[in-house]
C-alpha cells in the first residue's frame, strides 16, 4: 500500500516504510507534488494533524501507476476520518470500468448480512468470472465502498474473487 501524507512536509511511505529515492513512485510525487499538496491541505482543517492519500502502486500494462483510493484525516484527539478519493492528479484518476453506483443496507442488519450484501454486489457489479484472466496480472479487481459521509462507517475495500469461489469461501467457512 502506498500513502502520500502531509504533515510537516510531504513524505511517500511503501507499506509504511521510507519509499526509496528510486522508485517510481517518488519521481511521480516529484511531478504532481503541488497538486498532491493542495488536494491534502484541503483536509488539513484546524485540528488536523495529517492527511493521506492511500493507494496502490501497479504495473499498468507497460507503464507503472498509482491508482489512489482512499483520503484519510488524522484530527489531535478524535478518530481518523476516510473519505473515498475524489482528486485528479495521476493519471489512473477515476479509472473505474462501472462507475459509481448507490446501495442502500437497512441499519438494523447485522455485519454478517452486510458484508455478504457487499461481497455479492461487489461480484454482480464487476462480473469477475467474465473478465479476461491477463487483467488479474496488473491491475485490482474490486469496489472501495465509500457510506456517506458523517455517517460513522468505515470505507471498505471488497476485492473480487469471482461468484464460484466466493460460493466456496462461504461453504468452508460454514462448514468450520
């Protein structure tokens, strides 16, 4: 995973770790480096400590990208906030072969449904088993679940495993 944060000053981690001067990444953040600044300092309000932009980095067919999902919010003494990343500033920016779609959960569901609510959505949606298995290579096949905002519920990242094996996944967790 990689994050972008603004704190004292802009700074690229890999996983959590220092990326290295040499990696790509760094010579893309160096090229946006006022864009990523001025989208970050919009949710740098009075009490926030840090924003993030979290993501992946991916070989993109023959050229490496950074596909951005997530900003997330520190605040002095509250809990971090995520908000679905809505910038424009790399080039993989709103990539997305679906585009965004509403779905409404009853607040009275238990997580289980909900989660099994996301999961099969997530497969309708993207139509796993459909897609040509070179794409798994390259690039993240999933939704980032983003509730609205204010709402208190995490920003979710299903991936796609394809309905027969997400079938499968449940029988065996059944079944233990």
């Amino acid at each position: 995973m990689i994050s972008l944060s603004l704190e004292s000053g802009l700074r690229l981690t890999i996983n959590g770790q220092p990326a290295p001067a040499d990696h790509p990444m760094a010579a893309l953040v160096e090229v946006n480096d006022i864009a990523i600044r001025r989208a970050l300092r919009r949710n740098l309000r009075v009490d926030a400590t840090k924003s993030e932009i979290v993501g992946r980095w991916h070989e993109n067919g023959e050229e490496p990208a950074f596909e951005p999902y997530l900003v997330r919010t520190e605040f002095s003494g509250k809990p971090a906030v995520l908000n679905k990343y809505r910038h424009r500033i790399f080039p993989m920016d709103g990539y997305s072969s679906s585009g965004d779609f509403k779905l409404m959960v009853g607040s009275d569901l238990p997580g289980a449904k909900v989660k099994a609510v996301l999961e099969t959505s997530t497969e309708m949606r993207i139509h796993y088993d459909e897609l040509p298995k070179s794409m798994f290579s390259f690039m993240p096949v999933g939704i980032v679940w983003s509730p609205p905002k204010k709402s208190g519920y995490p920003v979710l990242v299903e991936y796609a495993v394809g309905e027969s094996k997400r079938g499968e996944l449940r029988r065996n967790k059944a079944a233990a």
